[in-house]
DNA sequence: GCGTTACCGTAACGTACGCTACGGTCTGGA
DNA sequence: TCCAGACCGTAGCGTACGTTACGGTAACGC
C-alpha cells in the first residue's frame, strides 16, 4: 500500500474544471490539456480520473442535471401552493441571471455534441423526460380535475417554451430579456387557470 | 482567359455539402475535409471556393435561413387569413417531417457554433429577429385590435416554443411527436382569440 | 527507517485538423 | 493550332488533439 487518494474529490474538482472551461470556452474549447490547467494539475492525472474524454463529459453532463435538478427542487419545496411551484420551477429553469445564462450556454453545448454522441443522447434524453415528468406533476397538482393525457400535453409545452427561452436568449440575450422570459412564462401558465 | 468556373454553383454545392455532413455528423464532425468528401472534391477546391472554414459556414448558415424563410414564405402565401397564415407559418417551422428534422439538428449546430463565433452570432440574432418579426406581424394582422408590444410579446413567445419543440424533438422524437408539436402551437394559438 | 507500491507528472506518440504552396490540367481566345 | 492562364488536385506544413508509457515521488505497513 502506499499513496491514497480522495476519488470522489478529484471527481468534483474535475468536474468544477470541466464546467468552468465549457462556461468559458464552449464545448469545442473543452480539451483535456484546458480541463487540466484550470484544474492545475495535468491530463495524466485527469486521465487517471476518468478512463477518457467521453467519461469526463459524461460526468458533466450529470453535473449539469445535478444542478439544475437541485434548484428545481429549492423552487419548489419554497412554494406554497402547487401552482406556486410550477411557477417557481418554470421561472429558475429560464435564465434570469449570468449564472444561468452560463448553463443555458452549457446546455446548448450538450445538446449539439447530443447530436453526435449516443451516450450524451440518451442522458439528454432521460434527463429532460425526468423535468416533464416533474412538470407534468406540477400541473396534475395545480389543476387536479385535469386527465392526465393533458397534463403531459401542458408539461411537453411548458418545457420546450422554457428551454426555448433558455436557448434564444443564450444567443440573443437583448431580445429575449428577463422581462420578456418571464412574461412568456406567466402567459403561457395563465392558460392552465382558464382552459378551453 | 482560360478555365471559367461557376461559383455560385459552387458555393451552392459547397453549403449543401456542409448542410448535409453538420446533419449527419453534428458540430465537431464538421471538417473541411469532411465537405470536400461529401461534395465530392478536395479540400483544396473548398478553400478556392471560400477563403476559409468561417466564410464556408457563413454561406451555410445563409442557405439555411433562405431555406427556412423560403418554406415561410409558401406557408404564408397559401393560407387565407391572417390567423390561418400564422398557423401554418409556424407549424412548418416546427419539424414533422425527416427534412425538417435534419433542419433541426442543423439549427442546433449553427447555434452552438454561434456561442464561439461572433460572425455566426450575429446571423443568428438578425435572422432569428426577422423571423420573430414576421410572427409578430402575422400575430398583430390576426389580432387588430392588440396593442404592438403585446403582439410583439406574444410573437416572441411563439418563436420561443417553436424552436423549442424543434430543439427537444431533435434529440427526443419520441417524447416530442408530431401530435405533440402540433398540439402545443394549436394550444399556444389559441389563447389569441381568449385574451386574457 | 525503509522498502513497497499506489499515484501522477513528463514526454511523446499517432492522428486529424485548418490551411498553404506548388505544379499539372484543361479551357478559351488569337 | 497553340499558348496563356485560370483552375484545382496533391502534398505537406504547423499545430493541437486524445491517449499512452514510463519514471520519479511520496506515503503507508512493517
């Protein structure tokens, strides 16, 4: 036996790399040599961490759901009313704030390599079925009379107007402002008060 | 004199080829060499053909919102009302068929491409504000009596769940159905005759 | 204190990239 | 018919990438 060392740590500080060099750089500039100089440390220890490049951005990719997951979950749990939620959930997963912005960057990233890669693919995939599933719980929850077919249908629009939000203010942040994001959103929620 | 060549054909080829190996191959798949192979020539003739890698994904780029504005404009012409005309505007611009969704996953990389690249951010903004625009002029056509900033408002909120539901169906066709795109504009549409 | 061994920095490999220089090829006008 | 020259294929440049092999180094058990 000799030298240990804390796995799990250099996971997280690798990943903390990892997204800071997207956030900065976009995902062409994400190369290991630039993960492991943010890091300070070098691709040989990078490369003792994850077997490779894929099993790096995968472990990013978890890092992203990871926190957007996470502050879905402060939303709603601050809520009081299911309604509440659904907004409070809607609103933090648009891109009011830089820091948002910066996922909203990274999530574009993801969601083109997706486009190339399986295995990103299918986290992309289950990872966005889990936020309509949670969505379309949220308005089952707010409008309890409702069958279930339309909830979904309401959850599948409430996310892609959301994250079509988040995409076009990614890259035209002057058109798609706060003001108008949240405007969008209130909107499309003042629909589930008075349905057809 | 000697040689003469025609390029705009050329470019013409050139961008389809670019078109079709951004599709097949996404973002990082897309190399000069990669064109040239899908055109059927060599590196060398791309670079005589554009000066370099941005002004061939420029022209790319172009083609792609010509194409888009050109299938609008179809869209437009045949519907009778204002109200219809909307309709189908943006229900050719979500992607039920295999064309549209190549055109999709084509849009993902050039916006991906755009949070990197100055040059192709700033064709997105222009070209995604002109189709805002025309959304909003057909919303305000529909609508006569709507003030300006709620049709401009309620254009970029179409625009948002339009590429929204062309970005997640992309990568997620089986949760982002046909049905389900169309019923989410229909739903979307229809709060325009029940304002609120 | 010392050897063993896990750990990781160093260096380099092979590959693929964008791009360029050059020379062969074919065409249009005299 | 023939030549000037526009055109483009070939080959290779320099660079940066992901990945690997190896040797130094530091820590744990005895």
């Amino acid at each position: 036996m000799a030298r240990r060392r804390d796995l799990a740590d250099q996971q997280q500080r690798l990943s903390a790399a990892t997204w800071s060099v997207l956030a900065a750089r976009g995902l062409p500039g994400l190369t290991l040599r630039a993960v492991a100089e943010r890091a300070g440390c070098t691709t040989g220890m990078v490369l003792h961490t994850f077997a490779d490049k894929q099993a790096l951005l995968v472990h990013a990719r978890e890092l992203l759901h990871w926190r957007t997951g996470q502050r879905a979950d402060v939303a709603q749990a601050a809520a009081g009313t299911p309604r509440a939620a659904l907004r409070a959930v809607l609103l933090q997963a648009a891109s009011p704030t830089e820091e948002k912005r910066e996922e909203a960057r990274v999530w574009v990233g993801f969601l083109a390599a997706a486009l190339a890669d399986p295995v990103l693919a299918d986290l992309h995939r289950s990872y966005n079925r889990r936020f309509v599933d949670r969505i379309a719980a949220l308005v089952a929850a707010a409008c309890p009379d409702w069958p279930s077919a339309d909830c979904a249908a309401a959850a599948t629009s409430l996310v892609a107007l959301v994250e079509g939000l988040n995409v076009l203010a990614a890259v035209d942040p002057a058109t798609y402002s706060d003001e108008a994001q949240h405007s969008a959103i209130d909107t499309a929620l003042a629909r589930l008060d008075a349905p057809l």
